[in-house]
C-alpha cells in the first residue's frame, strides 16, 4: 500500500519550455502533498507543501511563479517550471501523506523526476 | 529550525562487513525516518521511527529520543546496499520533513 506515483521520469527540453510533473496517491488520498529538489550529491531540499484546494505553501527563496504548483483532487498534484532555463535542471521527487494519518506519521514518496534543460 | 546531522558523510565497506549510521537533531521530533536512495534516484523508506528499536532483515534502527540521535545498523552488507542514506526528522507543529546531509555508502566486492 501506500504508493505515490510520479510522471514522467526523465525530462529532456529545449530552453524556455514549460515542463509539468504529476505525482498521484494510487491507493490512498493525501490532502498534502511535498515537492523536493535534489541537486548533484546533495540531500533533498523541500520547495514547498501542496494543499488540496488551496494554493501551496512556498518555502523561503522558492519563486511561486517559476514553480507552479496545482493540487485539484485529493490524489493528484502538479508541478510546473514555466519558461525552464539550465539552472532549472534537477531532480525532483515529490511525497504524499494519507488524509487518515497524522501529520507526524510517514511519508510515500514518489520516484522522482529528472529534469535536463539544454 | 531544526539541524539534522548526519555522520559519517562517506562509508566504504567490503561486502560482509557491519556498519552503523548514526543521525543527531537538535530538538524534539514527532518523526523520523531512514530512507536509502539508490542509483537510480528512487528513495526508499527503510524505517518510521520516532522512538524504539526496529529491525527488518539485515538492517535495524534504534532512536533515543531523549538525546535526540538515531541509528541505523546494517549487517553483513552486500552491494545493493550501496547508495545515501538519508534520515529525515519533522519537529514540532509543522508538517515538514527536514532531511540530513545523508551518508554515502559503496560496498566493495
């Protein structure tokens, strides 16, 4: 149980693209979702916190513009990098938690995504 | 906020051999848990242990709470177990998973 499914895998694309990421709950709903950044042999930095319904809480010297978050259903949230530059390139890995637990229970986190702008 | 520290930064083994990982925070916390990250990115959650002892195959993980550290032991290690190990904490009122540096482990055959 409890498996967060996250798409596409691998990104490729020209500067200046937009790129969407989706990270769905398959077998449970999560009113909370987390997106991630992972640079090159660094740990995982938290973006920001997805709420369904509601816009998303960015953390401290993430740009809400440059990353668009949508949480429209309770197993589904998106994000885009709008108008994608290199430095944009990153691993991105996104995580769920069961609307039935409590907030201090784990984690489902989903496989990541690999961003490569050229 | 929180500081999660993870030491060693670096682990070389052969294959066989035990190790342990050990993670420090800096206050109280609600969560914790141990994840490996593989190669191909892809993290693994290995323990929820906010307290107590846990075991599963070779590996097990013991958190001390009161002096705020955690262990993650593992055993006659192979070389799938290569990889980051991460510990990740959430503290107080906030539903936000810190995460450690992590630790860098390569098993040798």
């Amino acid at each position: 149980g409890a498996v967060v499914s996250q798409h596409p895998s691998r990104v490729i694309c020209k500067s200046g693209t937009s790129v969407k990421i989706e990270c769905r709950s398959l077998d449970f709903q999560a009113t909370t979702m987390f997106w991630y950044r992972q640079f090159p042999k660094k740990s995982l930095m938290l973006m920001a916190t997805s709420n369904e319904g509601s816009k998303a809480t960015y953390e401290q010297g993430v740009e809400k513009d440059k990353f668009l978050i949508n949480h429209a259903s309770l197993t589904l949230s998106t994000l885009t990098v709008t108008s994608a530059h290199p430095e944009d390139s990153s691993f991105y890995i996104c995580s769920a938690r069961d609307l039935l637990e409590y907030s201090n229970q784990p984690q489902h986190f989903g496989d990541g995504t690999r961003l490569s702008i050229l | 906020g929180i500081q999660v520290e993870q030491s060693p930064p670096d682990l070389i083994l052969q294959e066989g051999a035990n190790s342990t990982l050990r993670c420090n925070f800096s206050d109280s916390v609600n969560n914790l848990q141990w994840f490996h990250q593989n190669p191909w990115g892809q993290l693994i959650n290995l323990f929820y242990i906010p307290s107590g002892t846990k075991q599963n195959g070779r590996l097990s993980a013991t958190t001390v709470a009161t002096e705020r550290y955690s262990l993650l032991y593992i055993s006659s290690s192979q070389t799938t177990d290569s990889g980051v190990y991460f510990c990740a904490v959430v503290s107080g009122g906030y539903n936000k998973l810190i995460f450690g540096a992590g630790t860098r482990l390569a098993v040798h055959p």
